[in-house]
DNA sequence: ATGGCTATCAAAGATAGA
C-alpha cells in the first residue's frame, strides 16, 4: 500500500499533473492541502476516470484538504476537537474554523490530510494562532492513540515548520523569522513526544519538500522541509520505504511543494483482485 | 535557466503564501 502527501497548491490548476502522478506512481492514498476550492468546484471526474474516490473539505478559495484513494475511505472526520479559528467574528460570535484537517480510515490506518496555519509574521496573529492550532492538534493526536491503543495513525501534510537549521538552505536568511522560531519548532517536537515518528528523517531519507516560485530558489536547490508524514510506532512499522519526489517540481506549471511517500506492508484486497502482469 | 512568482476572485489590485 503506497500512501503520499502533497501540498498541490490549487487542484484546479494541477489536476493533470497530480492524477497523471497518481496513476504513473501507482499511489493508493493521497492527502492533498491547499486545494483552494470548495467542493462543487473540486474536478471529480479525472480522478474518479482514474479510479480513486475523493473526500475533501474546502470552504473558499483559501486552504482546503483532501484525500484521494482507490481502497475505501471511512470514518471521515473534518477537523479536530477544539481546533481553534481565525478571521472575524461571525454571527454567533465565534472565529471561523478554517479548512485545515481533514481525517481518513483507510484499511484499518488513521491518516489525517493537514495544512498548519503559516504563522505569516513573528508579530502577526497568525503566529500565537498556529502555535494554539498545533497545540490543539497534539491533544486530539494524543486522545485518539489513547482511545485508539496500537492503531497505526500518521498526520501527513504542510506543517510549515523547518524543525532543524539544515531544513533551510540558509538559517540566517530566516533569522527572525516564522518557521524555524523555537517555539515552532518546540510545537513539532511536542508531536514526536506525545509518540509520533518522522516516516522520512528516522530511514535517512533527505531534502527539502518546499522551493519558491521566486529567486530561482529551485535551480539553486534553495528549498525547505516543511511536509511531513508522522506516524506513531504502530504505523512507523508499517513502512517499507519512504522517499520524496523532487521531479515533481519539475516540468510545466508545478506546485511549489512536492510528494512525500511511504510504502506500508499492509494487506489490502485490491492486491488480490489485480492483475498478474508478465 | 542571462532569470525577477503564482494562485485566488467583485477581474484590478488586493490578499496569501513561506
């Protein structure tokens, strides 16, 4: 079972590439963020031609996360218990909740497609909001695998959070800056406490997942860390192989993020109804 | 690769990303 994480920045503008990868790369489950789209506007149709079902939650044309997958998906959960919100205060007088998470079953494993709040500036709202969204998500992370005892679990997704100086081409371009700030990165470091493992850095697996559109930062191989795929030990067995797909941020029209991908030894029953090939 | 970003929508400039 090949199971991914990308971070496709707008579905409608990549749907032809993020299909043509799923079917090439034979991927069973993808977690997708920042599909910037509310769901009558989500194109169905090319994956469902390619044989995967898709679940989503998209409010606008900000954020947005979504799975798609050829084996059933169940137990679909939109956001997290206490997930905070931000913005302006709406008729009831509560923040809005924006489209950030999103919570799959998928042959017995818990995979959650998560896109965390960017933080914008160290003095921005969005900062102290990001840290209480991440702190929320540890607790929720925590009462599931408690309710939950010895189910594989994995948080995948855009974490926007470069947990070491070497996630970075260049720690003093980022000096004062939000995503490798301490208490970010304490944040990401919390998830490992409460007993998740990082799928890619403990097998070795390097490079960045992030390049922006601007300075020629791809060309110069100026990239970031930033999307993960965090597994508890149940799932962390699970793993074959893990890698990063840097050629996706090649060629026409990419996103600025590329997949990240495990392979799980699970048994799941599309493996016994396809066909041999020879 | 002699380069200067890309996506969204009240459709032009504002907002957001990181």
């Amino acid at each position: 079972m090949r199971v991914a994480t990308w971070n496709v920045n707008s579905i409608r503008t990549r749907v032809g590439r993020v299909v043509d990868w799923l079917v090439r790369e034979d991927v069973d489950v993808l977690a997708m963020q920042e599909i910037k789209c509310k769901e009558s506007q989500f194109p169905f149709e090319a994956f469902a031609e390619a044989g995967y079902d898709v679940e989503l939650h998209g409010l606008n044309q900000w954020n947005g996360v979504a799975f798609a997958s050829r084996l059933p998906i169940e137990e679909v959960t939109v956001g997290f218990p206490a997930a905070p919100g931000f913005g302006k205060v709406d008729d009831a007088g509560e923040l809005p909740v924006e489209a950030r998470a999103l919570g799959v079953t998928v042959a017995g494993i818990r995979l959650w497609s998560l896109y965390v709040p960017n933080g914008r500036e160290l003095d921005n709202p969005h900062y102290p909001y990001k840290l209480e969204w991440l702190d929320r998500l540890r607790e929720a992370t925590s009462e599931w695998m408690t309710a939950h005892p010895g189910q594989p679990i994995a948080l995948m997704g855009d974490f926007n959070i470069a947990p070491f100086d070497h996630d970075v081409w260049d720690i003093a371009a980022f000096e004062g800056k939000t995503h490798v700030s301490q208490p970010e990165r304490d944040a990401f470091h919390a998830l490992e406490t409460a007993g998740l493992i990082d799928a890619l850095r403990s097998r070795g697996v390097e490079g960045y997942t992030y390049w922006d559109y601007q300075q020629l930062r791809f060309p110069r191989n100026e990239g970031m860390r930033i999307d993960f795929i965090l597994g508890s030990a149940a799932f962390d067995e699970l793993v074959t192989a893990a890698r990063i797909d840097r050629e996706e941020r090649k060629g026409d029209a990419p996103s600025d993020h590329v997949p990240v991908v495990v392979d799980l030894d699970v048994e799941t029953e599309d493996d016994d109804d396809r066909p041999m090939i020879f």
